[in-house]
C-alpha cells in the first residue's frame, strides 16, 4: 500500500521545572485512525527554542509562523 507522511506540530504543556526529554520520552500519545500506519515523535523544542528560531531563522522547520510561537494566540 502506498504511504505519505504528514508532519504535525503539537504543543504539550508541562511543570516549569520538568525535563522536557523526560517527559516526553515516558508519556503515552495517540492518533487514533484506521488509516494512520505508525506515529513517532522526532523532535522536540522548548518554547525558549521556538522562540530562537522564530526572531533568528523563521523559515527553520516552519517554527517562525507557529501559533505555539506567538504562545498560541
């Protein structure tokens, strides 16, 4: 069967004080769909990094025209 891949970003919110890897390394996550073959998390960016990326590299993974950037406003 032929596949594409879709890329999505996904803000998550957490304690101020928890380690970002951490967290995500042992949370569950699902997107639920028949039609979706495998999910993974490739990546992960703290709001001071999409920050960065937004005032200094906007084009870099799309981060610069992100809501999560603009703290989802």
């Amino acid at each position: 069967m032929k596949t594409k891949m879709v890329y999505l970003t996904v803000a998550v919110e957490m304690d101020a004080d928890a380690d970002e890897q951490e967290v995500i390394q042992e949370c569950d996550y699902f997107f639920d769909s028949s039609a979706i073959k495998n999910t993974e998390i490739q990546e992960i960016f703290t709001e001071d990094e999409v920050q960065y990326f937004k005032d200094n590299e906007p084009d870099l993974y799309g981060l610069g025209a992100s809501r999560f950037a603009d703290g989802g406003e």
